[in-house]
C-alpha cells in the first residue's frame, strides 16, 4: 500500500506533464502557416527547438542534480507554460525563443521527474530496486494511451471547437499548472552527486569511445531519431493539402506506436522467445 500511494504521487505530477507535452504536436507546423511562415522559416523554428534540446540534454542532468529535481520539475512546468503563451504571437523571433523554452522544457522532462523517482524509491523509501521497473512500464503504458488521447483532445479544440490552431497550447497551461503545484505540494526535494560538468562530458566521451558497441548503438539511434525528427517535420505539409483531420492521424500514429511496443514484447515473451539480434 505505501508503494502504490508513492506512485499515485509520481504519477499525479509525471502523467499530466506528458500529456501537456502531446497535446503539442498534431498542430505546431500548422500554427505556424497560419502565422503566415514559408517552409524554410518554419524549418528553422524547428531547428531552434532541436538543436536548444540538444544543447541543454547535455547540461540537463547536471543543472537538475544542483538545482534540485523537485524544483527542476517546477521550472519545466513554468517554462513550458511561457513556451505555450509565446505561441500567442506572430513575431518570428518571439516563436524562435519559445522554441528554445520548449528545449529546455524538454530536456528537463526528459531528466528531472524520473531521476526524482529513482532517489525517492531508493534512497528515501528503500523500496526493493526492481519495483523501480513496475512504475516505469505503467508509466510507459499510460504515456501511449494519452498521446492517443492527445491527438482527440487537440482535434476538438482546434477543430470541433473552431478555436484554431493555437487552442491546443493554450489547453497544456492548465496541465502544466497542476503538474507544478501537485510537485510543490506533495514531493520533497533531493539533489544528485555533484560533479564538474566538464568531468561529466569527458567520462561519457571515454565511454563513448572505448566501448565499440556503445558508439555503434548511438550511431544508429541518432541515424533513427534523424528519419523521426525528418518525419514529424513533413508529415503535416504532405497531408494538410488533402484536408487530413491532424488530431486524428496523430492519435492513429501514437496508437500504431503502442501497438508496435505490445507486438515487441509479445515477440520476446515466453511463447515465442524471439530475440532482438
């Protein structure tokens, strides 16, 4: 009972997060044509976004280790809210910022909540560490059901409602909120090892290159997640031409995904015993 009164507590913080997180993807190339952007300034905004999450995942673990990750979970829903608001304007370089608050937003989402989890699991609550993996896969289940949701929800606000293409940014604010209040009022801080960032760099750089298998396993992930990142930025140009219903083939593309997940472990249970070589 007191483990799964110490998840409902992750979770209340951790699930409405991801879900302000989705809600923000069927419509952000469309917003941004309907400011009246030409392909290569939109390109551009993404790259601001990217490149921004590239440059703070570098930094994110240490930055969260020092602030503290109860207040780093904080300051993702507060920046992440004013990455939401900038949507408002149809000033290029205001958008460029909030592209870099979203960044940031997503570096931290990304580091802070789970590395918080795992200290409180561990090292407050000396909770067996393989229970650690029962949260993370409900966490994993969950996330696939409100991406899904996500596509619906931002769907009938942009569409249903007749509220445009801002309306599901504004509809992240209030999840966002509650997210940050829910962390101030029911988790207690902890900090990590600190350590120098530039100690940090140089012993995963030596692991990076010592390890033939671990250079090869980044190569081919960050050969995947380009296709990914080259995917989410076509996919609405191709299919906004034909009146394609945005909400709705994001939700079909987060439920194809969930599908792809239950269809792998299904491979590698029991039954089957298929292995991923």
């Amino acid at each position: 009972p007191a483990f799964r009164r110490f998840q409902r507590c992750f979770y209340r913080v951790y699930l409405p997060a991801l879900a302000a997180d989705w809600l923000q993807g069927p419509y952000l190339y469309r917003l941004y044509r309907h400011y009246r952007f030409l392909e290569g300034q939109i390109a551009v905004l993404y790259v601001c976004g990217l490149a921004a999450s590239v440059l703070f995942g570098l930094v994110s673990s240490s930055l969260v280790d020092r602030l503290g990750r109860k207040k780093s979970c904080v300051l993702f829903s507060l920046t992440y809210s004013v990455c939401c608001l900038v949507k408002l304007s149809r000033d290029y370089l205001v958008l460029a910022v909030g592209r870099v608050l979203g960044g940031l937003s997503t570096a931290l989402l990304f580091s802070a909540f789970e590395a918080w989890y795992v200290h409180e699991h561990v090292e407050r609550y000396d909770f067996p560490g393989e229970w650690v993996t029962v949260t993370f896969s409900r966490v994993a289940f969950w996330n696939n059901v409100i991406a899904v949701g996500a596509g619906g929800v931002a769907e009938l606000f942009a569409e249903g409602l007749g509220l445009g293409p801002v309306a599901p940014f504004m509809v992240s604010i209030p999840l966002l909120v509650l997210s940050g209040v829910f962390a101030v009022k029911n988790w207690d801080e902890n900090y990590g090892e600190k350590r120098a960032f530039s100690k940090t760099c140089g012993d995963g750089l030596r692991r990076l290159l010592s390890d033939r298998r671990v250079l090869l396993l980044g190569t081919v992930q960050a050969l995947f997640e380009s296709v990914i990142y080259i995917f989410i930025f076509l996919w609405t140009p191709v299919l906004d031409p034909h009146g394609a219903p945005l909400g709705i083939v994001f939700a079909a593309f987060m439920a194809s995904s969930a599908l792809g997940s239950a269809l792998y472990r299904l491979a590698v249970s029991a039954p089957y015993r298929l292995q991923p070589g």
